[in-house]
C-alpha cells in the first residue's frame, strides 16, 4: 500500500456511519475511494472517485475529504430536490 493510500485510508478510519462503508486503494494515478451502501437488498449506486497526490498531500485534505465524503453520500439519496422529474 502507498504512502498516500496509507494517508487517505488513516483519514477514513476517522468516519463511521451506520449505512455505509468506505474504502479506499491505490490507483494508477492517485487514490481510489469507494463509498458502499452497508444494507442489503436496496439497490444504491456504490460511488468510486480518485484523489490526486497533490490533494491528498495538501494542507487543507482533511477538509477536502471530509467535503468529497459528504457531497457523495447525498448523491446516494434515491430523490433529491435537485433531480429532474422523469
């Protein structure tokens, strides 16, 4: 495991919530991140997004993860106000 994958999976450890999970592994040009809905049988998209070096390694990373991790947990919501009726 890289140093900044170290870094990332340190900063998650840091996060519990009953609903989901996250992950986190190295990836060819960063970090990979995955956010999993825990509860069986609801289909909820399972969310993957990459953090770059420069921002892992960044003064500000605890808040930029913190605000990455929040911004795809709402996305998971199956309706949100921002949707556009079908």
């Amino acid at each position: 495991m890289s140093e900044l994958c170290e870094k990332v999976c340190r900063e998650l450890e840091r996060y519990e919530h009953p609903l989901f999970a996250f992950g986190a592994r190295s990836a060819a040009n960063g970090v990979e991140i995955e956010i999993r809905f825990k509860p069986a049988g609801a289909e909820v998209h399972t969310y993957l997004f990459t953090m770059q070096p420069r921002e892992i390694e960044h003064a500000q990373f605890p808040w930029t993860f913190q605000r990455h991790l929040y911004d795809y947990v709402i996305e998971m919501f199956t309706r949100n106000p921002q949707q556009k009726d079908p």
